[in-house]
C-alpha cells in the first residue's frame, strides 16, 4: 500500500529530477514508491551496500546507529534503507561515478 509523499522533496544529481519524500518513510521507501532505481540488500542498515551521500539536508535514523563510521557521517553518507528524512535533500546519484 502507498503512502502519501507530499511533504518533502528529494532531487538526485546531475539529473536535478525533483521527487516527493515523507518523514514517516524511509528515503528508500520514498524513491522506490516513485521508480528510482537504488542499489540495496539487507535493508536493515548493516550491509551497506545502499550507501548514498546528501550533498545537502538533514536525516535521522531510529536504530542506534547504523553502519557508517563517524567520518562516514561527516561526509555526508547515509543509508536510505534507515534513513527517514528530516527535511529536503539533495542526493547524489549513485550511478553517476
Ligand atoms: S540495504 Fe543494507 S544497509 Fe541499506
């Protein structure tokens, strides 16, 4: 079942698609209902293997930490598999290296 996604707004570079985004879902929750393509496996914030970077905004997550390291963070990377967001974001696409 969908959920609304009316409250935030996500855009991937280069591309600068912008896309609706909701605090009560996770940012990879959020991309999928609108068919963006993201890389991702375990979906409980341990394998890593959806590790984004926010070039700008904020999120949170509910699990005491996930698996990125402290300078990881500062980096601005995150795991939108438990990643809900804050406000709007602007992610860099991980296809785009
Ligand atoms: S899919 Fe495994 S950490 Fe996100």
């Amino acid at each position: 079942m969908q959920q609304d996604l009316s409250c935030l707004t996500v855009r991937i570079t280069p591309e600068g698609e912008h896309m609706s985004a909701s605090p009560n879902l996770t940012l990879l929750q959020c991309l999928e209902q609108q068919g963006v393509q993201w890389p991702t496996s375990c979906r409980s914030g341990t394998c890593r293997t959806c590790t984004g970077q926010l070039l700008s905004g904020q999120v949170r997550y509910d699990m005491a930490w996930p698996g990125l390291s402290a300078e990881e963070k500062a980096d601005g990377f995150i795991l939108p598999c438990v990643a809900f967001p804050v406000t709007d974001l602007v992610l860099k696409d991980p296809f785009s290296d």
